[in-house]
C-alpha cells in the first residue's frame, strides 16, 4: 500500500521548481528535448500537477532549463576579448551537455516563445562574427545563419553519439566545418 505524501502547500513551491528544473536538465541532457513531462515529475519528486503549475508546457520547462545556457553566451560574448571561436566553443559544449538545447533552438519555428531565444543567440553570433570578418579570420560570405547551420549539424552527431564520444566527435566535426569557414 503506498503511503501518501504529505502536502507542504505553498512552502514548497520554490524547493519544487528548482527540483522541477534539475530533473529536466538531466532528463533533457540523456533523452533530448522529447523527454517524459511524467518522468521528469517523477525525478523531481513532485507530482504532474506541481510539474504543470510551474511550467503549464514543455517550452516553458525548457526555457527555464535552458536560460542558464543562452546568459552564459550572453556574459561570453559581452566580454571584448571573446571571439566567435570562444562562443561557438561554448555552444559546443553546452550542446554536448545536452543535445536538447539546440534541439530547442530548432523548434523554433513551432512556437513564437522560442524565437526570441534564438534571436539572442544569433544576434550574439552575428556580433561576433562580423568582428572575426573585419579581421579578416572568417569568409564574408558567411552568415549568422550559416553558424547556426553549422552548430545544428554538429548538434546532429552528437545527438547520436553517447556522452563520452560528443566532445572528440565535435572537435572533429568542427576541425572539418571550419575550413568552409575559415577558408
């Protein structure tokens, strides 16, 4: 016979959203952006319902989850001595943590609270990359949404691969996209 748990009301609300987004950041880190809203409750301790009154869909659970990554690009990016080397460094590793936050980016086009994230993140690139053009280290032809191209493809391997492969497979990956950046 299970026990049921006791209700600690309101008190709890704050403790429940903080377990709420550590259980999805796992959950989203080993089963992608599609992982289970149950399973994640589950992890957290809660139940569906507190999972829903924090975070009424999975673009909001992800968007919490996935804040921490694009303010990290941000205060990346906003210091001078940064290059757009440094930030798709960054976009790297953060994508090998968890394939699911460019996976959030690319759902972008199914709900319009996602564009504003992928605007920050491409307006960061393009930043970047307009500084690395005028020193001559990136092609002019290149675009910010040809970066975003080359991070999805990379997202795409290490969607596939298990975690301890990610880091070598995206350096190799970058050591071959590069030249068609560089070039």
């Amino acid at each position: 016979m299970r026990t049921r748990r006791e209700n600690r009301g309101r008190n709890a609300a704050a403790a429940n959203r903080v377990a709420l987004i550590g259980a999805a950041r796992e959950q989203f880190a080993s089963e992608g952006f599609d992982a289970s809203l149950s399973a994640i409750a589950r992890q957290a301790g809660v139940g569906q319902g507190s999972l829903y009154r924090h975070f009424p869909d999975r673009v909001s659970l992800a968007l919490a989850v996935f804040d921490d990554n694009v303010t990290a690009l941000e205060a990346l990016a906003a210091t001078p001595a940064s290059t757009l080397d440094d930030l798709l460094t960054l976009i790297t590793e953060q994508t090998a943590a968890s394939v699911a936050f460019i996976d959030m980016l690319h759902a972008s086009d199914e709900d319009p609270r996602l564009h504003e994230v992928v605007g920050r993140v491409r307006a960061l690139l393009e930043g970047k990359l307009l500084a690395a053009q005028r020193g001559g280290a990136i092609r002019a032809t290149v675009t910010p949404d040809d970066l975003l191209l080359a991070v999805r493809m990379v997202a795409g391997l290490l969607a596939k691969s298990t975690p301890a492969e990610r880091r070598d497979l995206a350096d190799r990956a970058w050591a071959m996209l590069r030249p068609a950046i560089t070039g």
